[in-house]
C-alpha cells in the first residue's frame, strides 16, 4: 500500500513524506530494493540517504545496483535517536531522497516531516510493516 500525506501542497512537487506498507520486514525489503537502487542513481548532485537497520551494508546494496557513491548510510543507535536524525536529514537540503522506517507516526509527527522535507527540498519514504 502506497499512501502520499494530503498535506503535499506545502511543498514543492519534488518533496514531501510518502509511506509504503509492507506486510514484514523479513521478505519485504526485497521489494522495495530495486526500487531504491534506481532512486541512487537518479539523485543528480545530491544524496539517497537510507537511515537504515543495521542489517543493511553497502555490499547487499551493491548487489541490488545501488550507485554507492550517491548513497549515505546511516545507522542509529536506536528508536528514539531516528525522529532527530530523520528530521535533520531531511531538512539539511542535501539529499534527494531520505528513506527510513520509524514505524507508525502521529498526524503531529507526519506534519513534522512535512515541513522539514518541504524546508529540505527533498521527498522522505517511510517504510512501515503491519
């Protein structure tokens, strides 16, 4: 299931948050790597930055076609650490792309990210799984 927030038109048509539901993280994240790699080699001057589960290393990425030296990885600590790093990113306006997987998120915090992507020039995906 792919949702785009209503709240698109603060942003410009190259940003904003558009979360993709997925049934489980063990076999889904296959579906969604392609898809990734292409966004790496689609990033002109400016990043893909996966905040990313640990599990995720620039060689399975390789594997999947990832242009490694338009893609910035990021691993956090833990749960709480990833709203900051996530906002910041996104706001910072050197990535094209941000993706991460922070969950299910309240109206307050999809807004949140909203702006900061709006601010960022930049479009956040939001992985979850059900």
């Amino acid at each position: 299931m792919l949702r785009t927030s209503p709240r698109k038109q603060l942003a410009s048509a190259s940003s904003g948050i558009t979360e993709v539901v997925l049934p489980h993280a063990q076999d889904s994240l296959n579906l969604v790597l392609p898809t990734l790699a292409h966004l790496s080699r689609q990033t002109g001057s400016r990043w893909l930055t996966w905040i990313s589960p640990q599990g995720v290393s620039r060689e399975m990425l390789s594997e999947y076609g990832f242009d490694l030296s338009k893609v910035r990885l990021i691993h956090i600590r833990n749960q709480e650490e990833l709203m900051w790093v996530l906002w910041d990113a996104l706001v910072a306006g050197n990535s094209q792309t941000i993706v991460a997987s922070p969950g299910k998120l309240s109206d307050k915090d999809l807004r949140s990210l909203e702006t900061a992507a709006a601010r960022g020039n930049c479009q956040g995906l939001l992985i979850r799984y059900r």
